[in-house]
C-alpha cells in the first residue's frame, strides 16, 4: 500500500512539476516628446481593461523634451487546468491612457487615449509601439 502511494504521489509531481507552458510577457513601448517641457514633469501612462485599470508606468521627461516608457502586460487572460491545458493567452489592453503630469501632484497638463488594436503596431514578436508619435503639450 505504501508502494501505491508513493508511485502516485510520484506521478502527481512530475505531472505538476512539467507543466512549463505559460504565456508570455508582451511590451508596450511609449515614446514621445513633450513641447515647452515644463522643470521635473513626468509622463505616466495606464493600461486600461474592459474599464478596468491595469499596468502602468512613469518616467520623468529629459532635458531635451523627450521621453521613453517601456510597460510589460502578462497576456493570460484564462489559467490552464491541468498541464497547460485550458490556458488563454490573448489578454491585450482596450486602451492606453498617456498623461503629462507636473511635478507636485496636480492635474494632469496633457492626456492622450489610444486605442490598443487600431492606435498601436507590432515592433517585435513581444512588443508594441504607437502608430505615429507621441506628442504631449504644456499649456500656455
């Protein structure tokens, strides 16, 4: 009887413990400019779901107005069941919110929406870009 259940203990790990299927990380890469960049503004951007917040990221904008975000999303929309089986890799944000922040906490100066599937094109096998540039403006 121990025998058994060591043999299917045995079993149940290594069924387990082979499942290397998984989705991958996919990138979206922000970049842009900011025109009349005001002193230490960021950038942030948010990845948005069905409604639903997501990833995001900030970087603070260079002296010379430009700005570069890189943003990893985990593409699993379904866990696997078993081995693998069962599992969904096809979750991609709806929206990408792009806002030009200045350095206290204020409103946001600038605010871009893109929409993932018409705004946005594939760079690499993992990674995302915007169409056309990113331009965000301080107003005047």
């Amino acid at each position: 009887m121990f025998r058994y259940c060591l043999i299917v203990c045995a079993l149940l790990l290594s069924i387990c413990g082979v499942s290397n299927a998984a989705c991958p990380v996919d990138t979206i890469i922000i970049k842009g400019r900011v025109d009349s960049a005001p002193r230490n503004a960021s950038v942030h951007v948010q990845l948005v779901y069905a409604n639903k917040p997501g990833e995001s990221g900030e970087a603070t904008v260079q002296d010379d107005g430009t700005f570069n975000i890189p943003l990893e999303f985990v593409t699993q929309s379904r866990r696997a069941i078993v081995d693998g089986i069962g599992e969904k890799c096809d979750r991609r944000p709806q929206s990408v919110l792009i806002s030009l922040m200045p350095a206290a906490g204020e409103k946001a100066f600038d605010e871009i929406s893109l929409i993932f599937l018409r705004d946005f094109k594939m760079v690499d096998a993992s990674a995302y870009a915007p169409r056309y540039e990113i331009v965000l403006n301080r107003p005047r």
